[in-house]
C-alpha cells in the first residue's frame, strides 16, 4: 500500500486526535495534520462580562456562543479554530490550534464571505492589540489588496466620529485585557497579509480529498486489504 507521507485528521469526526497510532514510511514518521473546524464557545453566563458587550461596540468583533458547525460551510487545513465573527461575515479562528483568551501563540486566520482567507496575526495578543487600537482594519485589508491609496489619520477620525464612546471604550478594553498600544500593528498586519495564510480554505471536505489522504481512508484501505486476506 502506497502511503502519503502527509495523513489528514478530521477533527470535525474525532475528538481523540493523540489516539492514531505513530506510522512510519521508510523509517521515517509521517506527519499527521489535524484538519477541518472547531468552534470555540464563550458560555452565555461568561458572555455577560462588560467585556463582550465592549469588543462588539468598539471592535465590531463578536465572540462565538451559539454558532453551529453548519454556519461555516468552508474546509481548512489545517484545522481553524473559530471563536469569533463579524457584522461582515468575516471569520475569525486560530490556525491549527484550539485558542482563545489565555492562548497566546496560535496565529489568527480570517475567511471573509467570498471565501478570501489569510493570516492577520501571529498571536492572539497581537489580534487583540490590532482590534483594539486599529478597529478599521478590514478597511487596511481593502486598501492594500486593491491597491487604493488611504491615510490612517483620516479613516480613524471617521470612526471616532461614528462613536462618541470610542476612545474610552478602548481605553476600557485595553485596561481589562491588559493591552497596550503596538505602533506596528498595521506594518505586521500589512506583513501578515502578503505572506503564505499557513492555511488552506476548501468548500468542502470532498475537494480536500482531492488533493489529500485521511488517516481513516488509510484505515478503512488497511481494513479491507486485511480482511481479504482472510
């Protein structure tokens, strides 16, 4: 049996992810990547916390608490971890780990309606710097990949204007999470959009397996061979 050195895990299917067995090919492991969704839920009591309420005023970043599987009809590899979204239908997850507040060294990756995608920070600390301090940075994104000329002085004085509670809602956010400003945060989101996403986005699961081999259909092969044989 040709074997991939490359084996998806559908995380969508499994939640024992560490209970494959280790396979080798020639001596040398194959690598095992965990592949598909998982949504990562703020439970409805913690969602009372001011915090929430601030993030989607200032931010207009709402964290996951009822969302269902069949609300994102997309594939990633490797697996996204969602645990927000937007009034744009913008996707928020860390990218090939289970994240959110407390995780700090998972990379944050975004897929927008049209099924764009890309990384938009390193850490889950540099996400919410950016957020807080640079809400308008969907418009950043815009601009760069249109190539339109923008000055941030101007785009930020549009949306303090739109909210009278701007400055001290930040100022508020910032205090509880315990953020500070970064002046870089628009050169590393610039940076992080121009680079390789570190994810794949696929419509579904089926196209994956164009490109891919699952750890089960390696099994379910394994399993008919076998019984072949008997």
């Amino acid at each position: 049996m040709n074997i991939p050195d490359k084996l998806l895990i559908d995380v969508e299917k499994t939640n024992n992810v560490a209970g494959y067995p280790i396979i080798s090919k020639d001596g040398k492991e194959i690598q095992y990547v965990i592949s598909g969704k998982m949504i990562i839920s703020v439970s409805e009591n913690d969602h009372k916390n001011k915090i929430y309420n601030l993030l989607e005023e200032n931010c207009d970043l709402f964290f996951c608490t009822s969302e269902k599987m069949d609300d994102f009809l997309f594939y990633p590899v490797p697996m996204l971890a969602i645990f927000a979204v937007d009034s744009k239908g913008n996707r928020f997850g860390t990218i090939g780990y289970m994240g959110g507040f407390g995780s700090d060294n998972y990379p944050i990756g975004y897929i927008n309606q049209e099924g764009v995608y890309g990384k938009i920070s390193s850490s889950f600390k540099e996400f919410l710097e950016l957020v807080t301090y640079f809400p308008y940075w969907r418009n950043i994104v815009e601009y760069e990949q249109t190539e339109v000329a923008y000055n941030l002085a101007d785009i930020e004085m549009k949306k303090r204007e739109k909210n009278s509670q701007f400055y001290a809602n930040q100022r508020e956010i910032s205090e509880t999470l315990e953020l500070s400003k970064n002046p870089k945060s628009i050169e590393l989101l610039i940076s992080n959009i121009k680079s390789p996403p570190d994810f794949v986005v696929y419509s579904s699961i089926n196209e994956v397996k164009k490109e891919n081999t699952f750890v089960e259909d390696i099994f379910v092969e394994w399993k008919g061979t076998y019984s072949s044989t008997e």
